[in-house]
C-alpha cells in the first residue's frame, strides 16, 4: 500500500515538473518580438532607427516604355472577347472598330512610340518668371534630356524664333484655339510638351544671398493640346555670395533638374494609358457639302484605323479623330483611299502639325 501511494506521489511530481517547463517554453513577449524584428531589419538594411522601410521600387512599365507597351498590348481583349469593366478608363463599350489583340506590326510601332518620346520644354508666360530665370529653368530640363535619355530637343531661343516667324500661320490656321507654344509643339512634331510654371523668391544680403523657388510642371499630349498631368515641386534655400538673381537662378535650376525624372517617368506613363485605343490623329475635312458622301468616308476610313470618331459636320467641314496603331505616314494614305472611294478623287492635303491633319475634298 505505501508503494502505491510513493509511485502516486512521483507520477504527480513529474506532472508538476512537466506542467512548469511547459510554461517556461512559451513565446516572448511582443515588446520583445517587436525589438527583434527592428534588429532583424536594421542588419537587413530595409530600415533604420531614424528612417522608415524602404519604399517599394518603381513598377517596371514605370522605367521600361517597352513594358509599359506590353502592358497596355496585353489589355488588349482578343476577338470576341468582352472588355472588362473599368479595365480601361475612358474607353468606349461600343464603336467603329472593334478592340481585337494588336497584331506585331502594331505591337512593334506602339513600342517604338512609347520608347521615343519627343518632348518641347517652355515656360508659362503668364507666370511674370524672369525671362532668363525661365531660360535657365528650360535649358536645365533640356540639358536632362540631351544627357540622361539621349533626346534632341528644341532649344530657348529657337523657340522664341518660331513665335515670330509663325504667328502669321499660327493665326490662320488656329483661329487662336489653341496657344502659340502648343501650335510650334505640333508643327515641330513633339509628342509631349512640358510647361514650367514658376515663382522665385529672395532674401539675404550682400555676399550672403539666398533663393528658392515653388511652382509646378505640368504634362500636355502636344497634338491634342490636352492636359495629361502636372508634378509640383518647392525648391530648399540655395545661396550665392555674388547675387540675388544667382541664388534664385541656383534654386530654379536644381529644383527643375530633380523634376525631370518624375516629368519624363510620368510622361510615359501618361502617354502610355491615353494610347490604349490607338494613337490619336486628328482629321479636319474641309468643304463636305453631301452628308450622304461623308458617310461613305467615315466607313470607308474605319475599316482601315482602330477607332474613328465623327466631331462636328458642317457642309463647310467636317472632325473626325482617328485611333490607330501606326505612323503619320500610313494615316495619310488612308484618308487618300477612302476619300476616294467615297467620290473625292482629288481630295488633298492643305497641311498637317503633328497628329493633326486638315484636308480639302477637292470640291
């Protein structure tokens, strides 16, 4: 009997025994957790004490126009396939051409496109910028794009030459519906015109000057004229001991420098998203007095481009804006094939900027 009671006492120790051990394993405390983790991610460089974690790296469409093309070629529905709802913004449910998958040759020239952006850098006039604050300001963003990307662009005073030497055109040709600045972006082929807008202020003394500069970059498809975005920018206080004007200018040109990466990545992007139909042409039709015949050419250009819209009808002319995946060169002879075949054999092109075209029927 007293050797069952002793085997009873022991079995009852190891159960106490097992019982405190168990306690004794569990995990720590989540202060201590926490303060793991911190260590782990200092020694891993993705934070530090005073730093947060490292943002996530730009999205490759973001940096790469190839694959921001692909992108936008994979969006694509293939035939007889429905689009997704708000797969992409803006883009009709129902039109003249069907969204079909775009073929190599399109899928190559939307690449190339993306791939070789043209830009025309100026300044905001209405902003009362110094003028040669604004020339320092769009040299640096030109100088950004000669030697980072490899661009020519069309510099300060050429622009300024081609505001005297077209305004004559500019007026007959625009009506004023558009401002000079993007009519000289058209007419010199620019696919994105980027306008600084900027103020500049001082303080200081002699040889202790101090500057700083605030505004914004705003992002227009140049054939359009539309506004595709903007990236604002405040500048941290420059100094110059030779000058109010060169601290400013130091504070201008810097903060503009910075800038362009975002510019140029958004730019991109922008134009990447705004293409998903087709790259926009824009067709003005001049003199189209038979309805009836505007209505075979409509049909006609549709079965060659992605997309046609009809704008505005007057028997004095007539819009329309076109959405194709393919060069300036192609779009012009396929107005020539179907105005033809709706009874304007000699239809003729009076002039083209950029994506805009205007022609005459020939009446």
């Amino acid at each position: 009997m007293k050797k069952k009671k002793y085997f009873a006492l022991v079995l009852a120790a190891f159960a106490i025994a097992a019982l405190l051990i168990g306690c004794a394993s569990k995990p720590a405390s989540p202060a201590v957790s926490a303060e793991s983790q911190q260590a782990k991610n200092i020694v891993q460089s993705t934070s530090t004490p005073d730093m947060p974690a490292t943002p996530p790296a730009p999205s490759p469409s973001a940096q790469d126009p190839s694959a921001a093309a692909k992108s936008v070629v994979g969006s694509q529905p293939m035939p007889g396939q429905a689009q997704a709802p708000g797969a992409v913004p803006g883009t009709p449910q129902a039109g003249t051409a069907s969204f079909e998958a775009l073929t190599p040759d399109e899928s190559h020239f939307l690449q190339n496109y993306l791939g070789r952006l043209s830009y025309l850098v100026y300044y905001n006039e209405a902003s009362g910028l110094d003028p040669q604050l604004a020339k320092a300001a769009v040299s640096q963003a030109n100088r950004y794009l000669i030697e980072k990307l490899g661009l020519s662009v069309i510099d300060f005073d050429q622009i300024q030459k081609n505001k005297k030497d077209q305004m004559s055109a500019y007026q007959a040709e625009t009506g004023g519906s558009i401002d000079i600045i993007t009519y000289i972006a058209q007419k010199l082929n620019a696919d994105v015109y980027v306008e600084i807008d900027a103020k500049t202020t001082y303080s200081g003394g002699p040889g202790n000057w101090s500057g700083s500069a605030q505004g914004s970059m705003k992002i227009f498809d140049a054939s359009t004229a539309a506004l595709l975005g903007s990236i604002s920018f405040i500048s941290p206080q420059t100094f110059s001991p030779v000058s109010a004007d060169a601290a400013m200018m130091n504070a201008i040109a810097g903060i503009v420098w910075q800038s362009m990466p975002k510019v140029t990545e958004q730019s991109k992007a922008l134009m990447s998203a705004s293409v998903s139909r087709g790259v926009r042409y824009e067709l003005v039709l001049q003199n189209t007095p038979d309805a009836k015949a505007i209505s075979q050419f409509e049909k006609n250009l549709s079965k060659k481009v992605r997309e046609i819209e009809r704008l505005s009808y007057a028997p004095g002319e007539t819009r329309f804006a076109l959405y194709a995946f393919m060069p300036a060169s192609r779009i012009q002879e396929a107005i020539y094939d179907a105005a033809a075949a709706a009874g304007y054999p000699d239809c003729y092109l009076l002039y083209m900027r950029g994506r805009s075209y205007t022609f005459n029927t020939g009446l």
